[in-house]
C-alpha cells in the first residue's frame, strides 16, 4: 500500500517564554485533528518539543496535500484562539500569513513528507528540534548516511553498498527551490563542502541509490528568508525511514550523541550544542540547550503503532550530563567569537543598528600619540 506520512509542526504560543505549549493548547490542536481529520487521516499523533507541536499525520493523499495540509494550519489557528485566551507568550507566532493558500509551505509551519509503498516492515523515527533551523540535521545525516565509521551497514549490508543521494538546497535563495543532487560516496567531499555551511545548505531528501526509495525528508524552511526578518528559530522536523535498504535506527541515532554545536538557544542567535531529548520535553537554559526529540513507530496500511521514545534510554542520560558541560563551559565565553551567531544570522537588529553609529563615530588619527580628549 503506498502512504504518505506529513508531519507539520508549529509554534503558536508557550508558557514562561518559549518553554512549553499548555495542555489546553495542545488539547485544543489535537481535538481539532481528531474531529476534523475522521475521512481524510488514517491515524495521527500529536506531541510537543519544547515550545513547538507536532501534527504527525497519515495518509493516501500524497506529499503537499491541500486539505491535510489546511487540517493542520486550522489546527494551529484554532490553538492560537486558546493561547490568546490564555495570554501565552507569542501566539500565533509561526502563523506568517493572514489566510491559508493551497500549502503550508513558506507560511510559516515546519513540513516534512514522505510517500513510500509500505514494506511489510515499516520502522521509521519522528524527529522534531526547537530553538534551532534545518542546518541542525547536516552534520548527523551526513554520518548516519556516508560514514562508515558510524555506519557499519555501509560496509556489512548489502543492500546499503551502492550508497545514497542527497538533495541538498540553499535555502538562502528566495526565488524557488534552488538544489543539487549528490551521491555518496564518490561525491563525499562535495557533500562534506556543502553541508560544513549548515545556514546556508541543508539536506531536504535522501534516497536509495539501489532500490530509488525515499529515506529520509527534512523541513527546510527558513523562517526568515519568509518574514524577510526574524521571527524566531525555525525548529525544524524529519522523518527518517531504518532497516533493510536504510540505515538501522541505532545508526541514525548514534550521531546525536555528539552534542554537536548548532545555531540556536538564547534569542535565537548563538552556538550551542544540541541535547536529545525525551519527548515533550520543555526548554529551559539560556533558551537552550537546542533539543532534539525523536519517536521511534512502525506503521502498517497507515496505522501507526504506539511511539517509542528513543532518547528515552538510560544511555542517553550520561549524553545529557556531558552536552550540559559542554554548554555551560562554551556559555563562559558570553558573547565574544564563536559564542554568538554572524552578524547575517542574528534575531535581533539592535547590533547592526549600534555599529552603524558607532561607525559615524570612528576616525582616522593624525599624528597624535595618546587619544585626544
Ligand atoms: C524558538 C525560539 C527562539 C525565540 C527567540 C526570540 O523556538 O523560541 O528562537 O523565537 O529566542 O525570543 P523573543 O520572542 O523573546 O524575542
Ligand atoms: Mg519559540
Ligand atoms: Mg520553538
């Protein structure tokens, strides 16, 4: 049977800051799913990761679908009523237009996609980020999908040895969706080039190079390239489908337990290493640490099974500790250097527009050998 599964993810109001969504909205969301969805969705699972929801979806509609897609967005509007109602802080934030057009792509919500005919074994793993962008996944899918040294499948199954493609777009044009395709593992160090930029180059899709099918799909949305200005860390999503022709689920998952410095935490604008998670986990640290959250399913005919938290694992807890360290030691540095984000990249306008005066301000100096006063 061949299936779509969409998860769309948004922003639309938290407790305390950008901590958590509360129950009511997330009530609010899910029964607006559950009620609206019966005849288009064959099953659905909503969570949240920090202050981000997820709406997981399936069904036979096909990626980009208007209707699954405008079930998500009224969703996401109907919980922006309740957050209103509530006072969260930043309701309806990732709501960047007034009315819904067609799809939810370059409106605001995170998508990730994925249309696949069901193998008669179908795991596949739900991660979702929040106070990071899309650039977050480079560095884990480049390991999960071209290192042998993370990725022993590549070596030991025969079904991975041809390697895989990477679509990977540069999200810093604005005009359509500018990609290149790639395949490991002759053009490695082009994808090792491209994905060492991860503001500027993501990964949107892998695929088999030996069976065609579709791996792996990534929300590549920027939010700014959208607003034309900031409106928060884009928090993306992706769907990663394991075993068989694809790496196992401890081979996609193994690459997290770097701690691996990412864009994100405090005001959406610094470095900061990202933590996994257990689902529905709040944020907390200096807007941060940056968390990734991910819920291992199978599904059949479109029926998920019960999710399994994958970070959930005692194993993950000695990661925690160590990635805590790494930021709180990296946090020393406050905002000199590599600490905080390039100037392109900030939230906020308020450096730019200092440096602009402090500019007018500079002067040549003629001659004299101590400042004048
Ligand atoms: C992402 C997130 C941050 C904030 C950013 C701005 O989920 O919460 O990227 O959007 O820290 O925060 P405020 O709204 O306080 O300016
Ligand atoms: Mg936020
Ligand atoms: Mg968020």
């Amino acid at each position: 049977m061949k299936i779509t599964i969409s998860v769309i993810k948004a922003d639309v109001g938290s407790i305390g800051g950008h901590m958590a969504p509360s129950r009511q909205l997330i009530e609010k969301v899910r029964q607006h799913v559950t009620q609206k969805g019966a005849g288009l969705l064959i099953d659905h699972f909503i969570s949240h990761t920090g202050d981000d929801i997820a709406i997981l979806m399936t069904h036979t509609r096909g990626p980009g679908d208007s209707k699954v897609h405008k079930l998500a967005w009224d969703a996401f509007v109907s919980g922006t009523e309740e957050a209103k109602l509530q006072g969260l802080y930043g309701a309806g934030q990732d709501l960047l237009k007034d009315a819904f057009s067609g799809n939810v792509r370059g409106m605001g919500p995170e998508v990730a996609e994925i249309e696949f005919d069901e193998r008669p074994n179908e795991p596949f793993l739900f991660f979702a980020a929040d106070k990071t962008d899309p650039g977050a996944f480079n560095l884990p899918l480049y390991l999960a999908f071209c290192d042998v040294m993370n990725t022993p499948g590549l070596i030991l199954s025969p079904k991975m040895s041809k390697g895989f493609r990477f679509l990977i777009m540069d999200v810093n044009y604005t005009e359509g969706d500018r990609i290149i395709e790639l395949n490991a593992p002759e053009d490695m160090y082009d994808i090792a080039a491209l994905l060492r930029d991860p503001e500027r180059y993501v990964v949107e899709s892998i695929w088999s190079r030996s069976t065609g099918e579709q791996a792996a799909a990534v929300a590549t949305s920027r939010l700014h390239n959208i607003a034309g200005k900031y409106t928060g860390k884009d928090d993306p999503v992706m769907l990663i489908r394991t075993q068989m022709n694809f790496p196992a689920t401890g081979e996609v998952l193994a690459p997290f337990a770097i701690g691996h410095f990412v864009a994100g935490g405090m005001r959406g604008s610094h470095h900061m290493p990202l933590m996994p998670v257990e689902q529905n986990s709040i944020v907390s640290y200096f807007d941060g640490p940056p968390v990734i959250s991910c819920a291992g399913f199978c599904v059949q005919q479109g029926k998920l099974t019960e999710a399994v938290d994958a970070f959930a694992h005692p194993f993950w807890t000695t990661v925690r500790e160590r990635i805590s360290d790494k930021a709180i030691e990296f946090r020393r540095q406050g905002f000199v250097g590599p600490t905080m984000l390039p100037m392109n990249e900030l939230e906020y306008t308020g450096v730019v527009e200092k440096l602009k005066e402090l500019d007018t301000r500079f002067r040549i100096r003629k001659g004299e050998k101590v400042p004048a006063d």
